[in-house]
C-alpha cells in the first residue's frame, strides 16, 4: 500500500536546554592553591529545519553540564527536521509565515538555550575564590504549521477524468496513475516539460475538484494549495460529450471554484485546453466552448492527451506564456517575534557575593531564552519588565550600591541608578 500524502502538519518543536556551569578548583601537585576552573555548560541543541530529508528526535537535544580543568560542557546535538522544498511555515497561533523553505536549505526554527558559566568567569582581584556558577538558559519552544505549496510552473485544473495525468503522462516523464474513473489522481504528480534546447517548465496535475468543493464534495479544496506558487494555469475541459456534460458549463463551475478557494487563483494566466477532440462525436459543444472562453479574451487549444494531438503546439504555448510572466512566488516572511508573556508574581533568589548580586528564578530563565540581546528596542524592553518585577527596588532594599555587579545567568552588567 502506498504511503498517505501529507502536505500539512502541525508541529510543536523545542530547543535543548543550555547545560549548567560548573564549579570547580585548579588540583595541581605541587601547587598550594589553584584558582577557580569551573567550565561552562554547553549550548543546548537547536531545531533546525532543512530541504528533503528525514525526521529525528530531541533525545540529544539539551547540553552538557560543565566540568572542571576550564572545560565547557559538550553543545547538544541539532534536530534537523527535514521537509519538501516548497514547505511554508507558519506560526500556529496567527498564521503569519515564519519561513518559505524553497530558496534556503536550512533554517534555525527554535534556538538553542545559551549554556551557564563556570565559576571561572567570576574571579576577581577582590574574590577570588567564587563558590557560584549560574544555570544554563531554556530551549525556545513554538508550535507551528507546515504547509506544503509545490514549486511548478503551470498546473492543470480541471473535473476529474479529464485527461490531465494523461496530458502529464504524454508531455513529461512523469507517470502518474491513469484509469478510467473519477478521482484517480488523489495527490499531486510534478513532471519537467521540455519544450525545445534552453527551455523547459515542470507542469503540476492537480487532483481534479468538483461543484461544492468548497464545502467539501469531491477530494475538496485541499490540494488547491499547490496550485499558489504555479504563474500559469492550463484548464483542461472533457469536449467528447461522452459524459453527457456540458464543457462550458464544467468550464464556469471550476472557475467558480477557483474563486471559491481564494488567492486570485481565478484571475491567474490561463490557457484553456478542449481534451478528448479525437472521439467527439459532435463538435458543437467544442465550438460553443472555443466561442465561450475566446470570449473572455482566453486562448482556447484543441488536444488530444491520448492520441498526442496538439500537446506539442499547447505546451508551446505555455512555454511562450511563461517568457512574460513573473518567477515563481516566494512567500515573504511576516512573522514578529512577539514579547513572551512571563508571570512574574514568583519571588527571584538573590544571593550576594562580594560587590556581584546573582539573581536566579525560573521566570527570568524563560525571559531571558526569549530576548534578542543584540536588538536595542528588546535590550530596552527586557530592562522594562525587570523593573516592573520590582527586581531593583528589592536591590536597593537590599543594599546595593551603583558600580556593583548584577548577574543574570549569562549576562552581567554595573548597576546605576
């Protein structure tokens, strides 16, 4: 049995934690007494998303702790999560594009937590044997929303059994499954058209959508997705009458749907291909068709996919369509980090050592994973919440005074007023 098509999935990836610092002393025969030599720990492993191949686990994912001999604790492991090029992500909560994975191989989705400091880092002339290293920081965490959108050209449309696989069948390598039945297609199938030396497009064969598709009848809208990115569609329309239907009422219901389902999909470049003209026992419906879609100003292509009839002379067509018409869409992002949202009513531990103040608690842990410390406007912002928190009026309380250090798991800076 053949594997399920998936082209969305919903996903909630967190980063390794970073490991804690550790604290430790220099052991030396022969010498009376070594200097602190806490490592730090290690940066935790990172989610990193990148083109075309298969999925791991976040088992390796945290860091390593510290150890002593100024050794850093090992970096976890990256969880590189492999998907189709083509693949949008989103943020689950707003939908907002995060990243169009289709021209960039590899993409960093949840950053690692930053590994704490070994004891090491807090010597001075005035402290020289500090008894304290910090922790490492959280893994970032999101939930987000892959959606494959497929990178082609021109995509076939139409009711099914219209011919479309055939038409790929017979103008790309492709093989998709071909039957006599409705709904033979049931995921997308890609195949390269070469059109002459130089030229060439990939032709996507859409699943074909029905009346209602909107509300569900039929395979639905679902794969219409794939259809986004392509800058040049080709409606395919069963003119034979062996159905007993009408082409140019099949003609308006799909383009009806294509509105439906949104993204200008109705207004995109079409070419319009009457299929099956080898067994048309009457060309009336095929003329009232040419007559309807000339009308609308639409260049209409007589063909037969299965007997190789005027398939070369459309995808001629599409080829010269293509010369004027813009690349592919690339989805831009639209994402903005947005500021966590920290309960910060949980008391902070301050512990005082010499002229440096170590301030610890799990909420600034979540925090500081979350603030970009090389932006300004979020160097400002975090400074914000932490005298919201009342963090500096317990300092002061406490007797802090200006030109003393304050250490905030790896970050340290003086204190002024």
């Amino acid at each position: 049995m053949a594997a399920p098509f998936v082209d969305t999935a919903r996903i909630t990836v967190k980063a390794g934690s970073g490991g804690n610092g550790a604290v430790a002393f220099h052991r030396e025969k022969y010498v009376a007494a070594g200097g602190p030599d806490g490592g730090d720990g290690g940066r935790g492993g990172s989610v990193i998303l990148e083109i075309n191949e298969h999925m791991s686990t976040l088992m390796d994912a945290n860091g390593m702790d510290g150890q002593g001999k100024r050794c850093s604790g090992k970096d976890g492991e990256d969880l590189v999560i492999k998907v189709p090029r083509g693949t949008v992500v989103r943020d689950a909560e707003t939908g907002e594009i995060i990243c169009d994975m289709s021209q960039t191989d590899r993409f960093v989705l949840a950053r690692g937590g930053n590994g704490g400091w070994g004891n090491k880092h807090f010597a001075t002339p005035t402290r020289q044997v500090p008894r304290f290293a910090k922790a490492g920081l959280p893994g970032q965490e999101r939930q987000v929303i892959l959606e494959l959108k497929l990178l082609a050209d021109v995509g076939l449309v139409g009711f099914p059994n219209v011919g479309k696989s055939t038409l790929l069948s017979v103008v790309s390598k492709a093989r998709p499954k071909i039957a006599n039945y409705h709904f033979t297609t049931l995921f997308p199938n890609l195949g390269v058209v070469y059109v002459e030396e130089g030229v060439s497009f990939v032709l996507a064969d859409i699943p074909g959508i029905i009346e209602g598709a909107a509300e569900g009848a039929g395979l639905g809208h679902d794969f219409l997705r794939h259809i986004d990115r392509c800058r040049l569609l080709i409606h395919v329309v069963d003119v034979s009458g062996s159905e007993g239907r009408d082409p140019v009422a099949d003609f308006e219901a799909i383009q009806a749907e294509l509105k439906e389902y949104g993204s200008g999909l109705e207004n995109r470049p079409m070419l319009v291909a009457g299929n099956k003209v080898d067994i048309a026992a009457d060309r009336s419906a095929l003329e009232a068709l040419r007559t309807h879609v000339e009308g609308l100003g639409l260049p209409f292509y007589e063909i037969s996919a299965a007997a190789q009839q005027g398939t070369r002379e459309l995808m001629y067509a599409a080829a010269r369509e293509l010369e004027h018409l813009p690349p592919i869409t690339v989805y831009e992002p639209t994402y903005v980090e947005r500021p966590p949202e920290v309960d910060m009513s949980e008391p902070l531990e301050i512990t005082h050592e010499d002229d440096t103040w170590l301030v610890e608690g799990p909420w600034l842990q979540r925090l500081m994973a979350n603030v970009n410390f090389g932006d300004y406007e979020s160097r400002n912002w975090f400074d914000r919440m932490l005298r919201q928190s009342g963090l500096f009026d317990r300092l002061e309380e406490m007797g802090i005074q200006d030109g003393d250090i304050v250490s905030l798991y790896n970050l340290e800076f003086e204190y002024q007023r």
